[in-house]
C-alpha cells in the first residue's frame, strides 16, 4: 500500500518533505589534527550542524545517519553496503529527499538517486538553498543566483538524458545541430555574464557609500563570525534596531548597517554581515566578496563566537580562516594588519552561567550575553577605548562668536577640556587624523 500523500511530502502534496541526513564521515589524519588551530570536528557535530541546515530549508528530518570513508568512491562517494543500508532505510521511512553532507559530483549525485530513487542534493546545493530563501535584498537575490547558476552549469553534464536530444541547424551550413544540453549551458553562461556586470555596479555602489562614509567620517564596526553565533541578537542589542534574528543557521545574508553611540559619546557604524560555514561553497565564497568587503574596510572588526557550543575552537578556526584568505588569496581585500583589529565577543555567556563563567576570557576577549545584555556595557568601554587609542590630543583657541566650529567639534571629537580667555575659547580635543585634516584644511 502506497503512503499517504500528505505522509510523505514529495512535492505533489501540502505536507511537510520527509527527508534523510547523511554524513560521510572521514576521520582527519592525526598529523593534520595535531598541527591544526582547533581539534577536527567529531562527527556527532558534524552531523547536528548538517541536521540544522537541512532544518532551515523547511523539511522534516526522519533518518539520519553516518557512514565512515575509509575511500571515496568515484561512481557513488559512499561504499556498496553503505549505499545499500540508506536505501533500505529510505524506503522504510519514506524519503523524498536526501542531503549529503559531503561535495557530490554529477556522476555521483545521479546514480546515487538512482540506486535511492529519490532526491538527492549535496551540502553545496542544501546551502544554495537556504541562501535562496532568506535573500531579501536586490544584492542578496544577484548573488545567490549566480552562485546557483555556476553551481548548476556542472550538472549540465552527463546529469539528466533529457538534455542529450539534438535541435535542427541554423543558417546554410549543415550539421547535427545544437544539442540542447549546450544550449541550456550557453544560456546560463550568458545569464551568469549579465548578474556579474550587476553585480559590479552593487559593488561599484557600495564603494561610493563608503567613500561618503569616510567624509563624515564615523568609524566602521563589523560583525563577523560563523552562522547562529547571536550577531543580529548583538547587533539589536548595541543599537536597538529589529533586524531578523533568529535562532537559526543563517537567519542573516543581506548586510545591515546601523548607527552605535558609545560611553564618551563617540558614534560610529555597526555593520551586521553574512554568517561563515565550515566548507562553505567556493561559488558562495566568490558570488558574496561584496558583503565581505564591508569587513575588509571596518576600523574594528568584531569576532562574534558561540561560546557555549561544543564545537566553538573549531567555529572559530573556520572564521579565522576564511579571513586570511580574504587578506592571502590572489586578489587579497583584507590588508595584512587586519588581525590587530579584530576583538573576539563571546557570546551566548548566559548559557553557562553568566560571563563570569566563561573560561576562554583573556584580555583580548569579551564574554557578553547579547540576549540578557549581560556583559555589554563592558564591550562598549572595549570599542570606545580601542577607538580612542587611534585618536590625536590636539589644542585649539576658537573665537567665542565662532560657535559653527566648536558645535562641529564636539560633534566628531571628545573634547577633554575647555576655558575661555581673551575672547578666544582654548579647547583641547581628541580627533581621528581625518576629522583633524578636514578641520584645519583652509576654507575659501
């Protein structure tokens, strides 16, 4: 007897997808886990991550499983016993779709839905998803489709019969003709060159914000850390905006910028930005270079951590890698000083205790729970102080009728102190280099 439609949710019905989780699992080389910044992932992890991703996307997770490589296999990933052993629990639970935490390549995608006979995507495709449905922005929508459309052109070959019909020849010369299969790639090809030339325009657009930015000039804070560590929860907190946070893998992927007014009255610009994945994509790496350029031009960068996760060193090696490649890679967009601008939050404190109890504080670190507020007022005493220590102390007589020049200086500086004498108003006054260049440039 067939199930239910509303049981099995394969697209054709309203109920929820059933579907299955699995992990090929290959346990790290020791060498490569004792030179390594953080322990390897153990599996269990490993697959609770995968578990919420594939949560994201909507479906109901009804089989999980991990399956140790001792070889990859060409034809399928996974063993012949392993493939076997899914395929009798995908029936019996009903499955109608499949994630692999694992690349898959075509070949491989294609025979195992066939062994399945169901549908089966790879972590690339799961995370493509999920990007798909949470893009709000016009930015955001740009960058997802192109990831996709570089991610589906592989598919093209050798992935669905359908594609391998031939189409009559145009023009006088004769011939097979055109097969379908390298149409379908010409038109992605030619879409992909479209969304690349917006997408340079975005970019182009968001170089000018900046620049205007710089003539203000407010300092840049950027968020940045792996996905669901609280940085919207923290980004609400410092400047009171209802951006969307949620207790989910990457509940964020458009960027947010939002004023910040710190303890001495300094302002500044807090940018909430896209969260990071351990093997995130090299199509998403590529296609989202222009959120992540808010972060190469921060004046601090903020390292938002989940410090209750068990998997935290781990999060924090992936974030810390995929920021040296910005600052190492060909075409580098971090300079080389970076690292001396990144403060580390640990987050989520109130999950073990309280800050007090968090045992990786240091004096780099701040312990904070975002959701309480615990631990905040310290973090902005940090981001004031590692602000002001970029400032000059600089002294100034102003003529008391001249209150346009003393109203602006209080308004981008902290002015320290200030008496008057002999008409004049003397100020001493801690400005950024730039505020002090454009107050003493000589007006016309």
């Amino acid at each position: 007897m067939p199930p239910p439609a509303n049981d099995r949710g394969d697209g054709t019905d309203s109920g929820p997808t059933r579907a299955a989780v699995i992990l090929p699992y290959e346990r790290p080389q020791r060498v490569v886990a004792l030179v390594s910044e953080a322990a390897p992932r153990a599996a269990d992890a490993r697959l609770a991550e995968a578990v919420g991703l594939a949560a994201s996307i909507g479906v109901t997770i009804v089989h999980t499983a991990v399956f140790p490589l001792r070889e990859r296999r060409p034809s399928s990933l996974l063993g012949e016993g392993q493939v076997a052993a899914a395929k009798q629990a995908i029936a019996d639970q009903r499955v109608a779709v499949v994630i692999v935490d694992a690349a898959l390549t075509p070949v491989q995608q294609r025979n195992l839905e066939r062994e399945w006979r169901c549908k089966v995507i790879d972590r690339t495709g799961l995370i493509l998803e999920i990007f798909g449905e949470r893009a709000r922005t016009k930015e955001g929508a740009l960058q997802v489709e192109l990831a996709h459309l570089d991610y589906q052109r592989t598919r093209l070959v050798r992935s669905w019969t359908h594609l391998e019909r031939q189409r009559g020849g145009f023009g006088f010369l004769g011939g097979p003709g055109e097969s379908q299969i390298e149409i379908d790639r010409r038109l992605i090809t030619d879409r992909m060159v479209k969304l690349k030339k917006e997408l340079e325009q975005v970019r182009r657009t968001r170089g000018l914000h900046r620049r205007q930015r710089e003539r203000v000039p407010y300092p840049v804070i950027a968020l940045v850390g792996y996905t669901n560590a609280g940085k919207s929860t923290l980004f609400n907190a410092l400047t009171g905006a209802g951006v969307y946070a949620q207790d989910q893998l990457f509940a964020t992927l458009d960027p947010t910028m939002r004023g910040i007014r710190l303890p001495s009255g300094r302002r500044g610009i807090l940018s909430d930005t896209v969260g990071f994945v351990s093997d995130l994509p090299t199509q998403l790496v590529e296609a989202f270079r222009a959120t992540l350029e808010e972060v190469a031009s921060a004046d601090i960068i903020l390292h938002v951590r989940d410090i209750a996760h068990p998997d935290t060193a781990a999060q924090r090696a992936d974030v810390l890698t995929v920021l040296r490649e910005m600052a190492e890679g060909a075409n580098p967009t971090l300079d080389p000083a970076w690292e001396s601008r990144v403060i580390e939050v640990l987050n989520k404190a109130d999950l073990l205790g309280g800050t007090g109890r968090v045992e990786d504080s240091s004096d780099g670190t701040v312990a904070v729970s975002a959701l309480t507020g615990e631990g905040l007022d310290d973090l902005r005493a940090v981001l004031d102080a590692r602000l002001a220590a970029g400032l000059e102390t600089v002294e100034y007589a102003i003529p008391a009728a001249d209150g346009a020049k003393l109203a602006w200086l209080y308004r981008h500086g902290e002015v320290v102190e200030r008496h008057e004498a002999e008409g004049d108003v003397r100020v001493t006054v801690r400005l950024s280099a730039a505020d002090r260049a454009r107050f003493e440039q000589p007006r016309a």
